[in-house]
C-alpha cells in the first residue's frame, strides 16, 4: 500500500515523503467542514458590528454599512463584562484544580488501590451525574443559607465540587483503568508510598486525561449559570453568563450587545483550550514508550 | 477477593465523598420523599398521596409521553450521530498534518459557548424571514421553498438536535482523541507486520483500546441527553403545540411554574430511575474485565 | 509533598478571595439603617443601578440592595425562595395568577390596610389597585399597567390606501387589501404562546362578549361552546389566507418587532411598551400608528395587566415604611422626570405624566378607560391551563387540530385541572 498515513488509526505507518497532491482532497475535506462549522459565528461578528437600526435591516448577509464598536465598548462597560470576566476566571481558578484534586484522589482509589466495593462506590457516585441539578436548589438553598455560606464563593464552590465530582471520577477512573497495573505493583515493592504512588506516578501518567477534564471543567464553570443565580445575589460577585442574558429583555432582545458579549467572553476559554490541548496530546504517547 | 485489610486507601476517597454526600445525595433523598407527596412548595399543606404523581405523569399526563418519547429519540441520535461523528472526527485529527492545531481547535470551537448562546445562534439560523438558511435561499430566489424546522411539530425537535450536534460533538471527539492517545503505537505496528488491513486494526485494535473512553462517552452522553434541558427550552420553550418537551423541561415548568412540586420530583425520580437501568448495567459490564 | 502544599495554598487562596469579595458586597449592618433586598428584571438593569445610587445617596438612613435576574430566571427564583423561606423584601412581580401565588400563601404583605389608612385610592388609578388585589388581598404595588393594541405601519397603510379600522368589518378588509399587496399584514407570533395568545383572547372576547368572556376566564362557563371555536376558526382562517408570517409558530417576541421594522409585516399586536422600543431602536416614530383592535359590542373591552412591587409579608413596620419611602420616590413625578424612557409607562399614579413624545401610550390609556379591561389570559388562567392554551392555540395555527378539537380538549384539560385541586 503507498498510504503513509493509516487513515483509520491516524498512525504514520512509516516515515515517507509523501507528494502534497495526494493530501489535496483531505484539505479540501477539512477547510470545508470547518467553514460549515464556523458558518454560524459569521452571524455573531456581523451582528455585533452592526448599530440597532442596521439589524433590523433586510439583509442577513449585509456588511454593516458602518463599521461600529459601540457594542463592544458597551457590552464591556455598561454590561460589566470585565468585571464577569475576572470573577470567572478567579472562580475557574479555585474550583478547576482543587475539583481535579479531590476527584483524581477519589478515582484513584477506585481504579487503582484494590479497596472493597471499588464498584459499588463508584456507581455511587455515577448515580449523581443523574440526578437532575433544578431538583435540589431548595434543599441546598436552605443548607447554604443556615451555614451563613449563601452569597459567598466557598459556598457557591463548594456545590460546583458537588456537582463535578461524579463527571470527573468518571473520567479520571476510567483513564487511570487503562495505566497498566504492573506499574503500581513494581513501585510498591520499590517501597513506594500510595500517596506518592498517587503523585508521583499515576497523575503524571493521566496527563491527557487531567488536561481533558480541566478544559471541560473550565468551560462547564466558566457557562454555568443555574446555580450562580440562585446562590449569589450580589450582582458584584456574578459571572459572564449573567452579564450576557441581561441583554435579552421581556420582549426584545439587545442582540448587537448579546453578539459583542459572546465573543468577548469565549476569548478566555479559547485560550485555557488553546494551551491545555497541546497537553492531553503530546502526555501519554511519550510516557508509554519510554 | 483482597483478605488484605486496605482501609488507607478509603482516605483518599473521604474528601470527595463528604462533598458528594451533602450536595446531592441529602437534596436529592428529600426531593424522593417528596414525591409521595402532592405540595406547592410552601406551607404546610402536604398531603401524603402515595404513587398518585407517578400514576399521573406516567398515565395521565401526555405531555410527560410526548416528552419521555423525545428523550428517547435523542438518545438515539446522539448515540448514532453525535458519536459517530465525533470518533471520526478525532479519527481525522488523530493524523500528523500540517495545521492540525487549527483544525482541532475549528472543530471544537461550538463547545466553549453555553447552550443558550447557540440556541439563540440556531434560532437565528432557522429565522423563516432574517435566518442564514432563508437568505442564502434568497440569493437563488428560492425562499418561498423554505419552511423553518423549528415551526413544524415533526422537525422541530430535530431543527433542535441539529443545533446541539453542531455544538456538542467537541466533547466526545476530545474525549476519542485523548483515549487515541492511549493506545501504544506498537499494537499498531504489530498489527501491520501480521499483515492486518485498515478495518482490521480498526475492529481489533482502536475500538478495543478505547473501551474505558467509550464507557466515558455512552455514559455521559446517555445522561445529558436525558437532563437536556437549556438548548430546548431556549430555542422552543417546549413549543410549538407542546412538542418538543423534555422530561427536564416538563419538570421544570411542574416545579416552579406550576408549583405541583409533587409532580416535578416524581418526574426527576423517574428520570433517575431509568437512568439507572440503562447506565449501571453497562458500567458495569463494562468494568469487569479491562481485557488486561 | 508538593500537593499538599498546592492544596493548602489552594484553601488559603479560596477563604481569603472569599473574604474579599464577600467583604466588598456586604455592607457594615448598623441600628440606624434599614436595609431592603429588592429583586428585578435584568432587561431593566440601567434604571434599577441607577435608581438604587441615587435613592440610597438620597436616603442615608435606607440601604437598597438590587439583584437582577432575567425574567424567566426571576420567576423560577421567586419559587426557590418561597420554597426556602428566603423571599426578598421587594420584588418585582405580574398581576394576575403569576403574582397571586405570594398572597394566597401569606408571602406578600396585605397592603389593605395601609392603602386606606393613606389614601391610595387617591394616589393609585383605581383600575390598577383592583388589578394588584389578588385573593382579595392588595397583593402589591402597582408600578405600570398595560394594555394590548396594534401598532402599525403608516407609511404602508398609506401606500395601500387604507386607514385605521374602526369595525372588525374594516379590519378584515384592511387586512385583505395588505396582503393582496404582497405584504404579511398581522405580525403574531407563537414562540412562547402569549404573543399568539393576545389575538385569540380578543376573538374570544368579541364571539363570546365580556360576560361570557369572564366566565370562560374564571373556568366557570365550557370552553366547548360556540365563542371558543370561532375564536380557533377565525384565527385559523387567517394562517390559511396567508395572514401571519411564514413560520410564525416558532418566532418570537423580538422578531415581531424585527418585522414591523422591517416592513415585511404591517400590523403588530403589543402593549405600550412599544413605543418605548421605537425610540430605543433608533427608529422613525413617524412610521408609526396605534389602533385598538375593534370588536363588537357585547364585547370589545381590551386585554391588560400590571406589574407590581411585592413586598414581603415578614416586613417590620419599619421596614414596610422604609420600602413605602423608597417605591413613593421611585414613582415620584421629579424621579420620572428624572429617568424619563427608562420608566415603564403608563404608572398607575394620579400624579403621573405621560412624557408628551408617547403619544401611542397616551392614546391606549384613553382607550383604556373607554373601553375598560379584561385581565390578560396568561395571568388571568390558572398557570397550567395558560400552557394548554397555548397548545390549542399552536396545533390550530399548524393544522393538528380542528377548532372544534381545540375547544374540546381545552375542556377536557380545565376539567381535569379542576379535579386534580
């Protein structure tokens, strides 16, 4: 077979030159599903680049007429997305890593320490994933609001934890599963502690999975927004989803402001994915082989 | 099976455990209590009524069939389509080319935006009058051909679906690329020494090697697609004619705006119970044997 | 080692940041001020920071405190904290059956009493005052009012050679002369039901007459009787002439308004807030017209509501003067004068003026006090069968039921609901 690449697996099955012709209908493949992908963001910079009377123009495909960033000034000023966007990312910061932490803990026990009903704790915790989150506001409402935690961000973080732990034992187990077993057994007989075995070997060798798990994580805080809205009422200490649906109104919509807000708040996240992705690539295939 | 006594290594799984208990499993036990009972919310008249609203919403109440029935398809779509899509997806970009950081990051794109944000993008798309489909159809003079999906009562919920795909598929295709990560290179090389063809290495060797991604996968898109509530709601608000309710969004629309908390709860019950069904099975079918 | 330090770091960071913050929002609780949690809509955001800043500058001895939530958010919350005993002292609310909730399980405070003792009946217009008593309680206070009529486009009335219909005779030509121009002439739209919902409530109201209308609105008189289906008839007639817009189903509140603007659509159907809207969007107000929608003479009242301020049933009387001082110099005429096109007009005071550029507003007040009102049926029906009017009203419009069919299962649905009480 000439083929360099094995299309299937994606692995290079040996080092060849290989002419650019033959790889000319896989970029064409590729521009134009990213093109239909990216299609409908066209709609979200156009749209925030227009003034109100030009949207409500005939034309959905009309350049604005005159180029304004009226909405994005305002989106960021008088929408407060600034601020949003610094509470977002502090609580990013809190809850992202200290949710890892415990959860990889949690995950490395079940997947890897041999305990008594590793299963049954582990479909326990699976059985949270499934529980509608509307169903216990109440409860937490009046828990949080006894502990005098209503209002503050390490009740508000707290339940993020609640809420996470079951989506990232899930992913952490099952990537711990799949490290082969030897490994713990010959640190242990090296004298290896089981915290460190924790530290030292398991985590470095769940980086793909732990960089995985932190995107997710960071663009599941960065949106969420039932919980928020019932636990913090101080509008100073809210985050960039609140911003953003205060510009959609009772009976009509601010869509040049809702557009400028969009794009501004994906800027974080875009590049948390941005530096986070190189690792869950390049983590495990260097560790397994060498 | 291990006669050797390893409490320590409970330790590790106390931190996780107390978080989890008192954050969902005391609210969701009350919220199970509750659904015996038939309650506004507020005040003291609770009336113990027995499986009276599991009778109601699972015999009486049409919309809860309409939306169990929708909840349904969507898991099907989503397990055919959505992962399809994906594993093919992270398949292509699993490939050494040049500019393959770019593509990952175009595809993975939809995801960092919150569902109500691409509800509103794909409500606009859809627009039967200012939409992207009708004015591209303009351009030919073929508007007047254009119906929105969103307006019928047999595609709306698919109009919806389609949104979501766009959306969603950014996750399991991360997932599948992280889990491609995972499979030795040398399986691969093996392989092709013993002369294996493409979808023989892919039968044997990449669908195999991303058994724990795809327990990962079916799980976690088994159980958003039966939570799925924000997309729906913002795009259709369950309309049009109440076609396009989900069992979250019904339950929703019970609890808070109707205020039969009884109701709402018997159907978050409802929703966990066939959930469970479904995904513990599995797990744990799955969690038997690593294959190692 | 290394992670236990991060860790700790970790807590360190998370309680002090938490000090901060919480620090920065919480304000040093002192005898002397009374402190006052008021929820609003988030779509009124400017007016609420602005009016907070300076009644609390103003007031040195009151404390307001805003939180701001969208407006579904806002009534989802409202239910969460009703259900944990953690109501705010103010709150934004509807009239109707969205905001009779709080009374009929003690949440609001009665303002009965306090109304008579100060005389609000020559403060308030009458008609609001009866709209904010629900459960024979005043549930809250009146802060606008609304009532539903058609907006439409001048310019295209003109070049159609037709004028502002004065019978439902004149409207139906109006509305055949529009569309034999090419135009969509009736922007209504089904998105979330109440759009729609405004139209056929008229229908029922001109078939029926008022009498009739209210019974039907109480659940008293069977909607399985001849006003309802003509009502269903009438409206399903117009989808098949091509009346309403392409899809209009699945369109929604802002994209009425996109299409009037737009021109593609001739006549919209929405309440005074629109001229507001005008404005705020930059558009000519010149294009513009009002009409009430004419219907017959057994029954030809107009469709409306108020919003109110709810206030805590739990308020000290301290508390209760302190959240009087402050809605009486929100709605004061200096404080309208003030925040002029960020207020909701019409307010419901004696005191109030209509800034003169609303002249839609001033018209449909008029119009309101000629005709008089029927409660707007999304508040006027019970919240469960709102949502089933809203059903028929969308499986008529898209053909999965007859009228005959949607009159019968919203019966069957209201008598079902009443078991189920």
């Amino acid at each position: 077979m000439s083929m360099t690449i094995n299309s299937v697996t994606g692995i290079p099955l040996r080092p060849r030159k290989h002419s650019k012709l033959k790889k000319l209908p896989f970029y064409i493949c590729m521009v134009a599903l990213s093109s239909l992908i990216l299609f409908p963001i066209l709609f979200l910079v156009l749209t925030s680049l227009k003034s109100p009377t030009e949207f409500f123009g005939r034309s959905v495909f009309s350049l604005p007429r005159q180029f304004t960033l009226i909405n994005f000034s305002k989106a960021f000023i008088e929408g407060k997305l600034s601020r949003y966007i610094l509470n977002g990312l502090f609580l990013c910061a809190l809850k992202v890593p200290l949710g890892i932490l415990i959860e990889s803990s949690a995950a490395f026990s079940i997947a890897r320490l041999k305990i008594r009903f590793a299963n049954g704790i582990f479909i326990l915790f699976l059985i949270g994933m499934m529980i509608p989150m509307q169903i216990c506001l109440v409860p937490l409402n009046i828990g949080l609001r006894t502990l005098n935690l209503f209002n503050t961000y390490s009740g508000l973080i707290f339940v993020y934890l609640g809420f996470g732990i079951p989506f990232g034992i899930l992913i952490l187990r099952g990537f711990f599963r799949t490290i082969p077993q030897e490994l713990d057994e010959a640190a242990i007989i090296d004298g290896c502690s089981k915290m460190s075995l924790f530290t030292k070997i398991i985590l470095p060798l769940a980086k793909p999975a732990v960089a995985t798990l932190l995107i997710l994580d960071t663009l599941g805080t960065w949106n969420e927004y039932l919980l928020i809205s019932v636990f913090i009422t101080n509008d100073n200490m809210r985050t960039v989803p609140a911003g953003l649906l205060s510009f959609i109104g009772e009976n009509e919509t601010a869509y040049g402001l809702l557009s400028a807000g969009v794009l501004i708040s994906i800027i974080p996240v875009l590049i948390v994915f941005i530096i986070f992705q190189r690792h869950f690539v390049e983590g495990m295939s260097g560790a397994l082989k060498g | 099976m291990h006669s050797k006594k390893n409490l320590s290594g409970y330790i590790f799984i106390i931190p996780a455990a107390l978080i989890y208990f008192t954050v969902i499993v005391l609210p969701a036990v009350y919220s199970f209590y509750l659904s015996f009972f038939k309650w506004n919310g507020i005040g003291p008249n609770r009336k113990f009524v027995g499986l009276n609203n599991y009778y109601h919403i699972l015999f009486e109440d049409v919309i809860f069939e309409r939306a169990a029935l929708n909840n349904t398809i969507w898991i099907l779509l989503v397990l055919t389509i959505t992962v399809g899509f994906a594993l093919s997806m992270a398949l292509l970009l699993n490939r050494q080319f040049r500019g393959r950081t770019l593509f990952r990051g175009i595809l993975y794109f939809p995801y960092v935006l919150s569902g109500v944000m691409v509800a509103i993008i794909w409500t606009w798309v859809y627009h039967p009058q200012l939409g992207l489909i009708s004015g591209f159809l303009q351009l030919f003079n073929l508007q007047e051909y254009y119906s929105s999906p969103l307006a019928g009562v047999k595609t709306a919920f698919f109009a919806i679906y389609a949104a979501a795909l766009w959306q969603g598929f950014g996750a399991p295709m991360i997932l599948f690329l992280a889990g491609l990560k995972t499979i030795p290179v040398e399986l691969y090389e093996a392989a092709t020494i013993d002369g294996a063809n493409r979808s023989q290495t892919f039968i044997n060797i990449t669908i195999p090697m991303l058994r724990e991604t795809f327990v990962i996968v079916f799980a976690t898109q088994i159980i958003s697609a039966m939570k799925l509530y924000d997309i729906v709601y913002a795009m259709t608000e369950g309309g049009p004619a109440n076609r396009t309710h989900t069992m979250a969004t019904w339950m929703v629309r019970q609890t808070f705006i109707f205020a039969n908390v009884g109701k709402g709860t018997s159907i978050a019950v409802v929703m966990v119970l066939v959930l469970m069904v479904v995904i513990i099975p599995y797990v744990m079918f799955m969690a038997k044997d690593t294959g190692k | 080692m290394k992670e236990k330090v991060t860790l700790l770091l970790l807590v360190v960071s998370l309680l002090s940041g938490n000090l901060i913050w919480a620090s920065g929002g919480a304000e040093e609780a002192s005898d002397s001020v009374t402190e006052l949690t008021w929820w609003n809509l988030s779509s009124r955001k400017e007016l609420t920071e602005r009016v907070v800043a300076d009644f609390n500058a103003a007031h040195p001895d009151i404390q307001i405190n805003a939180v701001l939530n969208s407006t579904d958010d806002h009534k989802n919350q409202l239910m969460v904290a009703a259900s944990s005993g953690s109501l705010p002292d103010m709150w934004f609310n509807w009239g109707g059956t969205l905001g009779s909730f709080y009374p009929e399980n003690g949440l609001s405070y009665d303002l009965s009493d306090y109304a008579k003792e100060n005389n609000w009946s020559q403060k308030y217009d009458e008609s609001a005052l009866s709209l904010a008593t629900l459960e024979g309680q005043l549930a809250g206070v009146p802060t606008s009012i609304a009532m539903i009529g058609m907006f439409y486009r001048k310019d295209i009335f003109e070049e159609c050679g037709v004028t502002a219909p004065e019978t439902f005779e004149e409207f139906e030509t109006v509305l055949a002369t529009l569309k034999s121009k090419g135009y969509t002439p009736l922007i209504l739209c089904g998105k979330g039901g109440w759009h729609l919902m405004r139209f056929v409530e008229a229908l029922i109201e001109m078939y029926g007459g008022s009498a009739e209308h209210d019974r039907l609105a109480a659940l008293d008189s069977s909607w399985n009787s001849e006003p309802v289906i003509k009502a269903f008839a009438k409206f399903k007639e117009y989808v098949d002439l091509g009346y309403l817009p392409e899809g209009f189903v699945t369109l929604g509140g802002s994209d009425a308004k996109s299409l009037l603007y737009a021109g593609d659509g001739v006549i919209d159907i929405e309440g005074p807030w629109m001229e507001s809207n005008i404005y705020n969007d930059e558009q000519d107000p010149d294009l513009y017209g009002y009409f009430k929608l004419p219907l017959s003479p057994k029954g030809n009242r107009m469709s409306g509501f108020v919003e109110m301020l709810q206030l805590n049933a739990n308020l000290s009387d301290r508390e209760l003067e302190a959240a009087i001082t402050f809605i009486e110099w929100f709605y004061s005429p200096e404080s309208i004068n003030t925040y002029g096109a960020l207020i909701k007009q019409p307010v419901p005071r004696k005191d109030n003026s209509i800034p003169e550029r609303l002249v839609m507003t001033s018209m449909m007040i008029d119009d309101l006090n000629t005709y008089g009102s029927y409660t707007i049926s999304d508040q006027g029906l019970p919240q469960e069968i709102a949502g089933k009017l809203f059903e028929a009203q969308d499986s008529v419009g898209v053909g999965i039921m007859t009228p005959e069919e949607a009159a019968a299962f919203m019966q069957k649905e209201i008598e079902a609901y009443k078991a189920s009480k």
